[in-house]
C-alpha cells in the first residue's frame, strides 16, 4: 500500500510540476555552484515518467483485489 502511494503522489508531482522537481533534484544532488541546463525534452520525459508511476500505481490498486 505505501509503495502504491509514493508512486501516486511521486507521478502527480512530476506529471504536473516537473520543471521544479527537476531542477529540486538538481540542487539536492549536485554540490558547489555549478550551473546546469536541460535540454526541452527532459521535461517531456519527466512528465511521462510521472504518468507512467500513475498508471502503474493504480494498476497496483486494482489488482490488489485479485490476490485476496
């Protein structure tokens, strides 16, 4: 169940805001003052990687039934 929920709220955030959550990461990760630049499309692959941790945690929530 917690991971069917991490997936969900992880995907919304990076469906909807992956520009932020990008650059969030970016920051988290990288040390010193070093600049840094995407290319457009890593936004776009982003926002799919966000509908694609949806999708499947609701197919997790659906199947979750099957197995009881």
């Amino acid at each position: 169940m917690l991971l069917r929920i991490v997936l969900a709220v992880f995907g919304v955030l990076e469906l909807f805001f992956p520009r932020q959550l990008i650059d969030y990461m970016m920051d988290v990760t990288t040390m010193g003052e070093t600049t840094y630049e995407f290319k457009p499309w890593v936004y776009k692959v982003a926002r799919l990687e966000g509908l694609a941790f949806v999708l499947i945690a609701v197919w997790l929530s659906k199947n979750r039934g099957k197995d009881s």
